[in-house]
C-alpha cells in the first residue's frame, strides 16, 4: 500500500507530473522524453504573441545563407496526373457500391479505408493547386481544383482558396485567419469530451468552412463551410462555378447510378477529416505541444505518400511556391534551419495525444491582435 503521507498531500502518484513530450527535433533522441521545454500553457486562453510570425523571418535568412532555394520554385506537373487516377478510383468506386447499403459493413469499410483516404488526398490537392503549383497559369489551377473537388462532394475549393492563402499571409491574427479557433469554441469544447467532438466532428466541418469550429469528424466538411460563419468572402465567379460544376456532377451521378454513389463519396468526405490515420495533420500542423511557443510542426513520416508532403509544414509555410515533391530537397538543403525544430513523430498519436493529454486542447494555439481591426481588402492586405 502507497504511504501518501510521504507525497505532501497529493491525491494520486501522477498529481503534478507533466505528461510525456510528444514532439522532437530531428537530431534528438525520440526516447529522451523526460527534456520537457517549458511549464504547460494556461488552458483558459490562447497563448497571446506580440512577435511575427516565424515563417518570413527564416524564408529570408535561407535565401541569405542559400540562394539557390529558388531552384526548387515552381510547378510539378506529376500533380495533375495523381488529381485524375483519384478522382477516376472514386467515381469507380462509387459506381461499383451503387446497389450495396451504405450502413452494410463492406460499404463502411471501403469508404474508410479507400474513399477516406482517397478524398484526403484530394482535399491535400486542392491545398497544393491551391497555391498555383499545378500548373504555370491561375486558370488551370483554378479548373483543376474544381476537378479534384468533385469526388469530396461538397463545393469548397473556391472558397478555401481564399481563406487559406489568408491563413498564409496573416497567421495567427485573431478574426483574420479563420484556422484559429474561436473564444467561444474555447468554452465549449475545452475538455475531454469537446476534444473528442472536435477531433471527430468539428474539424472536419471547419476545415472545409475554415470557420473556426474544430472538430475532427467533419473536418473536411467544416473546412468547406466553417470559414464562411467566421468572415464571409465576396463571392467570384470561380465560386459559382465551383457551385455549379459540382451540384450537376452530384446531379448526374445520383440520376445515373443511384443515391448510394453519392452517399459514398459523401461517407469518404466525412471519413478523411474524422479519426483517420492522415488526419492528425490537422491538429499536428499549428496546435501548440510541450508548452511551447512553436506555432508550426513537421511530420516525416510515410503518411506524407499519401498526403502531398503536407508534413513538412514548417517547410511549406517558409516556402509556399516550393511543390510537394521538392519539399525534402528543401529540408535537405537546410538543415541546419529545420533539423532542430521540434517535430511530430506519427499524425496517429497527435489525435490519442491531443484528447488525453490536459496539456493540449483548443485552447493550444498562438494568436495575435489582427492590424488595423482585421479588415482585408481584396488583394489580401490588412486596412
């Protein structure tokens, strides 16, 4: 029997003892987890900055110490052709379980393990086309991304352009990045139960949205829809063809092939932002982990195969014009900037991390006062 008179009143053996650390720099030992960097953050607020954001400042000292980075700018014309096989997989599929129940175990199984995965990567597509490295011009980028969003179901690449090049030129600033999560998400979802429903349903409708709602379950979803709720964008027509190409595919499939066509694909979607293996990306990329102030991490691990490389985040963020597949020459070329910044070992153990731990919740994020009250005028500029 434990002698508690020994541990100056102290309920349990753990009271006061931090968790274990979850991220790692590339030239740390992963099994030195004893090395906690700082005291856990307050979890009654977001972890408020007055600096900038990091990624300008080392994109400019890697260009200084290594010109040549601007080699690795540019289009991957790889992108298109692995766009069209997953589309085509999809709309195979979906086709293939038109007469199969979409409640039946094989129906489930199949639009986790292939349609889950399939629709993230075409979701991570539209992240890249997002950023014009498809293709030389805007317009092809723009029609391939309409392209890659039909199998996802729900119109969304229009608008996620927007709110995600925002996210890229005013991280961290509160009511303009629409990636953070809301004063109001922090008080209700602040606890084990709101992780679990943030992690398996909220993200996926934020991420779609880019609203601020987080939640991993309808986190591609949410990714389509959420940012709308949080600040509405003046609508193009690149939105309204995104909306109309999109409703009269969906059209065609359920007139041709039936509803459960489209319920697969719909399944997939929800599947690829809930608790699936890649989708701890969502949360690994700017949460912050181990009490640090450290608002972007990296993954290196095989799920990047299946990702476009979206886990060399850190990497992306410093070099947006860089393609996914010249983002580990990037890394390569700069080691001494990358291989000491902490990073995750395994997207997985994010989503167990991220709602047993009491260390990490919604509250985990960096923000700082937007300029001139957060208005952005149409050429992506603070007023």
């Amino acid at each position: 029997m434990v002698n508690f008179s020994l541990f100056g009143g102290a309920d349990s053996l753990t009271e006061g003892k931090p968790s274990p650390r979850r991220t790692f720099p590339a030239n740390q030992n992963y099994h030195d987890a004893s090395t906690y960097p700082k005291p856990p953050q307050d979890p009654s607020d977001f972890l408020w900055l007055m600096t900038e954001e990091p990624h300008r400042t080392r994109r400019m000292a890697i260009m200084k110490a290594h010109p040549e980075v601007t080699k690795l700018m540019g289009y991957e014309p790889l992108t298109k052709y692995i766009v069209l096989f997953v589309v085509l997989l999809q709309i195979s599929t979906a086709i293939y379980l038109r007469h199969t129940h979409p409640l039946s175990p094989i129906f489930i199984f199949i639009a986790y393990v292939i349609g889950g995965t399939a629709n993230h990567n075409l979701f991570l597509a539209i992240h890249e086309i997002t950023h014009n490295l498809a293709f030389p011009g805007v317009a092809p980028n723009r029609l391939l991304a309409i392209f890659a969003n039909l199998p996802i179901g729900i119109p969304y690449s229009a608008a996620f352009k927007g709110y995600h090049i925002e996210h890229h030129k005013f991280m961290g600033q509160d009511g303009v990045d629409t990636d953070l999560p809301t004063r109001f998400e922090l008080l209700c979802l602040n606890n084990v139960l709101g992780k679990v429903f943030f992690a398996y349903v909220s993200l996926a409708l934020r991420k779609k949205l880019d609203l601020t709602i987080e939640s991993r379950t309808f986190q591609i979803l949410f990714y389509a829809l959420r940012p709308g709720f949080v600040r509405a964008q003046r609508l193009t027509k690149w939105h309204f063809l995104n909306i109309l190409v999109e409703l009269v595919f969906d059209y065609i499939l359920v007139k041709t092939f039936g509803v459960y066509s489209l319920f697969y694909l719909l399944f997939s979607s929800f599947f690829a932002g809930s608790l699936h293996p890649c989708a701890g990306h969502f949360i690994a990329e700017h949460y912050l982990w181990d009490g640090m102030d450290q608002e972007t991490f990296s993954y290196y691990g095989k799920l990047n195969l299946l990702a476009y490389n979206v886990g060399y985040h850190n990497e992306h963020h410093d070099f947006p014009s860089v393609p996914w597949t010249r983002l580990p020459a990037l890394r390569k070329l700069a080691p001494e900037f990358y291989d000491n910044i902490p990073s995750h070992p395994s997207w997985p153990m994010v989503i167990v991390n991220f709602i047993r731990d009491k260390e990490v919740g919604l509250f985990a994020r960096a923000k700082r006062m937007a300029k001139n009250g957060g208005k952005v005028r149409e050429e992506g500029k603070c007023d």
